[in-house]
C-alpha cells in the first residue's frame, strides 16, 4: 500500500493533533504510527488498523475505531474538525486516492 508521505490525522477523541513515532519491529520493518499529543490520552492511529488506545504497549481492539475509504478500502483518517458546524472530515491517506467525506461529529464527544 503506497500512503502519502505526509497526512496528519487529529485524535477521534479531542481533536487535537497527533504525533508521527517510527517503530522498528523484529529489525526489520519500520512501522509508523500516530499518537495523540495529550499526555492524558492514549489514543493511536495507525495506518492499517485505524484508531484505537495504546495501553501498557498493547493496542485495545476493544475501543478501535475504523473507517474504511469506499473507493480504495484504505483506512480513512480525521483529517479536520469544523467545531462550530460539528463537522469532521475524514480523508483517505493514499497517494492516488483523494476521497475525503464529511461527518456529524458525535454529540458525545
Ligand atoms: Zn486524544
Ligand atoms: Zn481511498
């Protein structure tokens, strides 16, 4: 899967912006992922499995969120949040893919 070099998915959570950590796993493959920048928040994105919370190094599939480009099956991130019109706009991270779409942000949240 060729991703773009540079996305900047927002924490599903707060909507802050996420930091990019390189891991190395087994020596050999460079795995990257994002991490929320509130120290409180254990929030990831990775780029094949979606959102979900790092706890102790293990990711809980338990509190994964994942949504999935139609065009391409890539995993979509939260790319921005338009706060007053409670709008996020999830967009694919592939290089020949530019779908993006908006959604109602949760009430919840
Ligand atoms: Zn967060
Ligand atoms: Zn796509």
């Amino acid at each position: 899967m060729t991703s773009r070099e540079q996305f900047s998915p927002l924490c599903d959570v707060h909507y802050t912006s996420m930091q990019r950590m390189m891991v190395e796993e087994d020596g050999e493959e460079i795995q990257s992922y994002h991490i929320c920048e509130r120290r409180d928040c254990s929030r990831v994105f990775r780029d094949a499995f979606g959102y979900s919370d790092l706890i102790e190094g293990q990711f809980d599939k338990s509190r994964a969120f994942i949504r999935k480009c139609p065009a391409c099956g890539a995993i979509l991130y939260l790319a921005e949040v338009d706060q007053p019109r409670k709008l996020e706009t999830w967009e694919c991270p592939r290089m020949n893919c530019e779908f993006s779409e908006e959604f109602p942000s949760p009430a919840a949240r």
